[in-house]
C-alpha cells in the first residue's frame, strides 16, 4: 500500500518507523528520502534516550521543500541542520555554528533595544545547544573511525 507524504513523514518523525514509502518519499532504515537515495531529508540517530535527528540544510527542488516541510514538523526530538544529513560533517558545521554564535554575540552586543537583546541572548542559546550535539556527534564519529 502507497503512503501518502504526510503519511510517511509522520510514520518517521513520530512512530520511529524503518520503512514506508509514497510515490515519491520513503523512509530506509533510519533515513527518510525525497526522491531517491540521492537526497536524504533527516536521517535518525541516538546520542541519549530521545532520538535526534539530522535535517538537511540544502535545497534541491520545490516539492522536495514540501518534503522537507513535512517530514521538519512531525520530527520528535532535538534537530541539527546539516548539509546533506551527512554525520561525518559534524565537525565542520561546529565550525560554522561557532562562527554564528560569535556573530550573534556581536549583534546581541549592538543592540539598543531591550527586545532584540533577548532575541539575539536566545538565538544564542539555541546555536550553543546545537554545537553541544554536533560536538558529541562528532566524538562519537572519530570514536567509531578510530575502532
């Protein structure tokens, strides 16, 4: 039986399932696709007792974005935007979150307004707790190389 794409990114993001398919999105193990192999959505791992999820920051197409836009909102679980839903690029998009939350600090820094201050004290926040999963992401990639 054919999902529908609403159907399938919630059988991945709530129920954790390892298979399902529409005709144009299907989960594969612990990764959901748009398409084909050749675009990962999200893909599912464990650093604790709740899952995360690795979320691909590329485009690609327009109904790929709904794709995206399904499968983000039923996702359970703390997200990590990352090109290609690629986990061995943990360590160079800590790089980039490091650069952001110096950024951010500056505008934070910059700002007159009592009401962008806290935006910018929050975003801060937010891209500190994505650097401490991709940092653990990352240690436990180089843990795995070095078996």
């Amino acid at each position: 039986m054919t999902l529908s794409n609403i159907d399938v990114a919630r059988r991945f993001g709530e129920d954790g399932a390892t298979t399902g398919a529409s005709l144009h999105m299907f989960i594969d193990g612990d990764t959901v696709y748009s398409y084909g192999h050749h675009f990962p959505i999200a893909r599912r791992f464990h650093l604790g007792p709740a899952p995360c999820y690795l979320f691909n920051s590329n485009g690609y197409s327009a109904t790929t974005a709904q794709h995206k836009g399904r499968v983000r909102c039923k996702l359970r679980g703390r997200v990590i935007r990352i090109p290609g839903c690629n986990p061995e690029l943990a360590g160079v998009q800590a790089l980039d979150v490091q650069n952001q939350i110096l950024e951010a600090t500056k505008k934070r820094d910059r700002a007159k307004l009592e009401h962008k201050k806290t935006f910018w004290s929050e975003t801060i926040l937010e891209l500190q707790q994505q650097l401490d999963w991709l940092t653990m992401l990352d240690r436990q990639n180089k843990t795995e190389a070095s078996k």
